[in-house]
C-alpha cells in the first residue's frame, strides 16, 4: 500500500472511532466555576442560593447554597418553599456564608440541555437583620449570560462564569 493510502486510513480510522467531545459534552453536564463577589455592605456574611429556574419561573434545582447553618435556611423565604416541598440533600452542595466585600468562588454542574433552553440561575440573598432579596440576580442560562459580567441588585455586586 502507497504511504498516503496509509496516512488516510489511519486518519480516518482515528476520526470516526474517536467520540465526538461536543455530541458527548451536549448530552451530560458541564461544570461552571461561579466567582461572586459582593457589596461592600456591613454586617453579618450572607446566605445565597443558587438555583435553576425553568423557563415557567418555578425553581427546578438547587445547584448550590452558601451558608453552612439550617437554621436560617427559612431566611430564604422563597426558596425554602420549593425546598421544604422538593427534600434535597443539599449537604454536597454547601459552604460556607459570605461577607460584604468578599468574594467566593464555587463549582457546580449545570445538565447541557439546559442551557438556551429559556431557563434562568437565580441568586437569592439575605443578611441576618437586612434585607431579602428574592432576585438579587437572575440570568438567563445562555451561552452569552455565562460568559458575561452579570451585576447583582442586592448585597451582590456582580458575578462571573467560567468553564471548569
């Protein structure tokens, strides 16, 4: 056989037997890095949610919770609805509050299918003796929002995305 029989043989062998990363990534799950950093507010570190909402507006997912102490999960007021309703083990996805000023950097996984399928990440906050906030932010999950700089209304100042 002529070398350039073999080069195109071997190449096309390697093509179609190796998995494609893009059909294989769009069917599971990716994982995000999330950096939010906060306002430079006084007082105490404060609880955040990070949930899925579907494109009904109806929470579908905690994807992740700052603050470690279940007492004050009901400071949360919306969410801790959809959660006492929808029991989740959400001890994986805990750590710790975070304070005015500082910043947090957290991974979770978000299932590919979900995304520029008209859903949203919801940031829900609150500060012991403060304010609640439902939406301190609320994005939708595109492909664009998770690229982007996203501000927050709240104790939020803004929040970043990236691929993990």
């Amino acid at each position: 056989m002529s070398d350039l029989f073999k080069i195109t043989l071997l190449f096309l062998t390697l093509t179609i037997a190796r998995p494609n990363n893009a059909v294989a990534q769009a069917a599971g799950k990716s994982k995000y890095k999330c950096m939010i950093q906060m306002t430079n507010y006084m007082g105490e570190g404060a609880y955040i949610v990070i949930s899925l909402i579907n494109s009904k507006g109806a929470y579908e997912k905690t994807l992740y919770v700052l603050g470690p102490d279940k007492k004050w999960y009901n400071s949360m007021k919306e969410w801790h609805k959809f959660q006492s309703r929808q029991k989740a083990n959400i001890s994986a996805i805990t750590g710790a509050s975070v304070t005015g000023g500082d910043r947090s950097v957290n991974v979770f996984e978000i299932d590919n299918a979900k995304i520029n399928a008209g859903y949203k990440i919801r940031f829900e906050s609150a500060v012991e003796d403060k304010e609640y906030h439902v939406k301190d932010l609320e994005i939708p999950l595109t492909t664009e929002s998770l690229a982007a700089k996203n501000e927050g209304t709240g104790y939020i100042r803004y929040v970043r995305f990236s691929a993990n």
